[in-house]
C-alpha cells in the first residue's frame, strides 16, 4: 500500500485559490470584451507597468532586439528550433487523407486542414521563457497555419530580446508585447487594434490557463494547463542528489508547481528529502521553488514496481521522469501522462528547451484525456462523402429513410426518398418509409 512521507496542502485550500483565479479573470474578459483596447491598455498598466499606444513591435524594435543577442545566443536558439521543427515534420507526415468506396458507388474521405490563424502565449513575466515560441510558433508552421500572431509580456519592464528573437526567428507574423489575461483575452476576442484568432496556445500562470479555460468555444485551445508538473519516479539505481535535483528543478516554474517523487525506496524517499532542504540553502530560485515544494511537495513509497505504475496513471502527472532499472516497463504500461523521460540521462529541462519534443502539456490530470501539443492540434480533420451512382443513391437512400421514420423526423426521410424517386422507384409517398 502507498505511503505518504510527505503531503501537500489540502484540497479545499487548492480550490479556494482556483475560486480566486476564475472569479478574478471572469472580470477582466468581461472587461476586453466590453471596453476593448482601453480595457487591454488599462490591464498592461495595472499588472506589467508597461504602456504603449501601440503593443505590435515595429520591424525596428525586432532588429534591434536580434542586434542583442550574440551570435552564439542566435546559434542556440536556431539549433533548438531545428529540433522542435525535426519533431514536428514527421508528425506531419504521419497524417494522410484516405480516401475509401465503402460500398458500391458510395465513397467516403477526409482531409486535414490547418486552422486559418493562431495566437501563441509566450510566458516570459518571471523568466524570459523563448522556448515556449518554438513549441507554438515552430509546430503550427509545421502545420501549415497562414496567420500566426504572438504575445509575450514584457520582462523587467522592457521588451525581452531573447523571446523577441525567438518569436521572430520561429516565423512569426505579428509580434505584441503583452502579457497576462490582457493578451489571451484580447487574442481571442479580438479588438480595434489586434484582429481575433480562431485558436489559442501557449502555458501561462494560473490566470492565463483560466481566462483560456473560460474562451474554450468562443476560439479553439491547444489544452488545459495549469503550473508546471513534475513526477519522478525512481527506485534505488539512482541517489537523493539527483531526484532532490529533478524536483526542485521543476519546483521553481512557481509556487503551485507540483513536485513529486514516488518510489519503492523508503531510503531513497528519505535522502531526497534531506538533499531537497540542502540544495534550497543554495539554489537562486529557492524562494519560488520551497514555497512549491513545501504547499505542493509530496513523496510517496510504494511496496512494488506494479504499485508505483497504478499510482503514476492516477496522478496523471504533466511530466514523468523515470529513473529505474528497467525504465522501459514504464513505457509499456503507463497510460496517463504528459511525457515520459526514461532513465537518468534525460530529464525535463532538456523536453522543455532543446530537445524537440512539445513541451505545451497536459496538467491537473488532463493527461487521462489528451496528449500534449503537437502538430495535430493545429489541424482539422474534415469528412466529405460522395454518391456516384443513380443505384447508390436509391439503396443507400432507402435505408435512410426507414431509420429516419424510426426516429420520428419525417423531413429527413424526405431527404432520402426524393432521391429515392428520382433516381431510382418512382413510387416512393412523400414522407414515408421506403418499403
């Protein structure tokens, strides 16, 4: 049986915060949707202290953010979004249009269509986070989206020439600087100044997961997600230094970001506890990384490798980092997760900067549902069917007007049976079922 050494904060605690959050951003889009690019305007004061009259950069302002950036900084993000693009291509061609005659004369199809513009969230308040550009921007490229806008708030009250550079680099079309539910709310709903899209992606704090959470259906979304994740799972092949790592390494996305370690080892358990408290006497991030662990933080022994696979699909967690003897097993038998990093010598922050795979998530147990963000998110799986022949018509028609008269929708059956008369019995009343 699974044993907690260590808890986070209780859920109603978790739940009044989220209260918070949603009542909070209900507003502030009721607020853009009402008042627009005054609203926007407002809001940019408010939360990020920056103002403009315009937030689309000029191609001068793009330039010289490159101007910026070494040329070993320009390399490194090129190299990193060759990967994300080195990921993305293939998944595009895994997805083909069939095309199939199920029935003599009866044809059915589908094809894939790219969504017509997205707007991608590039988080960048608390750290200049770039390679949330690559993931959005690279992969609907991929996709084939002809209007692809962005958003990153301003860092330290300025434009961040990393992120710029990132977004530019990755090929975006338009480029603001703004930040926070003021740019989802205003991508989405669209103002004077920035036309509306017809998706939104990107990870974000709490407020920005909720004010997409609240837009799902007036534009398409890429995915729940709320803070950053982490679940390592480890057994006594590995030491407390590098799970305490891994963790904290997770831990100082921000304070509810969730961190957890579920092991068979009681003494692995305990020396990664101690490690964790050693290394935040020395980690930069510390502040932001011990509130997550302390409110967050949990450790769970379990008695058997088969228990720690049952208790990794009910955490469901965003990332998992595997680091067993035989990390593979994982592989094969876990259904719930965001993604997997097997054995010591991958680990998340190679998923989340350079390594290639999408690093826009599921969380909160979203991962029992959907996968991550990939190239088939971008896309839109369209039908269309064809009838080739008077005969095809007249069967096919046939059959549909009897299950329609089943149903009680008499002008469904007249559907068919006009097609029934004229391409085939001539006999057929208005309205009834084809004998």
């Amino acid at each position: 049986m699974a044993r907690w050494l260590k808890t986070s904060m209780a859920q109603s605690d978790k739940d009044d915060a989220d209260l918070k959050v949603r009542t909070t951003v209900e507003t502030l889009l009721a607020d853009i949707k009402a008042r627009g690019d005054v609203a926007v305007r407002e809001m940019s004061i408010r939360f990020d202290g920056w103002d403009r009259t315009d937030y689309r950069l000029t191609d001068a302002e793009i330039r010289d953010c490159m101007s910026q950036l070494s040329a070993r900084n320009i390399e490194d993000i090129r190299f990193a979004q060759t990967q994300v693009r080195n990921s993305a291509e293939p998944q595009k061609a895994s997805m083909h249009a069939i095309e199939v005659e199920t029935l003599p004369g009866i044809v059915l199809g589908h094809k894939n269509l790219p969504v017509n513009s997205v707007g991608c969230y590039v988080p960048g308040g608390k750290y200049p986070l770039l390679a949330s550009a690559h993931m959005s921007v690279i992969t609907a490229k991929v996709a084939g989206v002809p209007r692809i806008i962005t958003c990153a708030p301003p860092y330290q009250g300025k434009l961040a020439p990393a992120i710029v550079a990132a977004q530019h680099l990755a090929g975006a079309d338009v480029i603001y600087c703004l930040g926070g539910v003021q740019a989802v709310g205003a991508m989405a709903l669209g103002t004077d100044s920035i036309t509306g899209v017809d998706m939104l992606v990107g990870p974000g704090n709490a407020y920005v997961a909720e004010a997409k959470r609240q837009l799902y259906g007036k534009v398409g979304i890429d995915l729940f997600a709320g803070p950053t994740e982490t679940l390592v799972i480890a057994d006594d092949s590995v030491d407390g230094e590098l799970c305490a790592t891994d963790l904290l390494g997770q831990a100082e996305h921000g304070p509810n970001s969730p961190a957890i370690l579920l092991t068979n080892s009681e003494k692995l358990a305990r020396d990664t506890m101690a490690e964790i408290e050693r290394l935040l006497t020395i980690l930069p991030t510390a502040a932001v990384a011990a509130q997550a662990w302390r409110d967050y933080g949990e450790v769970i022994v379990c008695d058997s490798i088969d228990e720690m696979v049952v208790e990794a699909d009910r955490i469901a967690s965003e990332h998992v980092q595997v680091m067993t003897r035989d990390p593979d097993l994982f592989l094969a038998r876990m259904t719930n997760y965001g993604a997997l990093f097997l054995g010591p010598r991958t680990n998340v922050s190679y998923g989340d900067k350079v390594i290639g795979t999408n690093h826009t998530l599921p969380t909160r147990g979203a991962a029992r549902y959907t996968g991550g963000l990939w190239v088939g998110k971008f896309m839109k799986t369209v039908t269309y069917q064809r009838v080739l022949t008077d005969e095809a018509s007249t069967m096919i028609g046939e059959y549909c007007s009897r299950l329609c008269m089943l149903e009680g929708f008499a002008g469904h059956a007249e559907q068919a049976n006009i097609r029934v008369r004229r391409y085939g019995r001539k006999n057929v009343p208005y309205a009834t079922a084809a004998e």
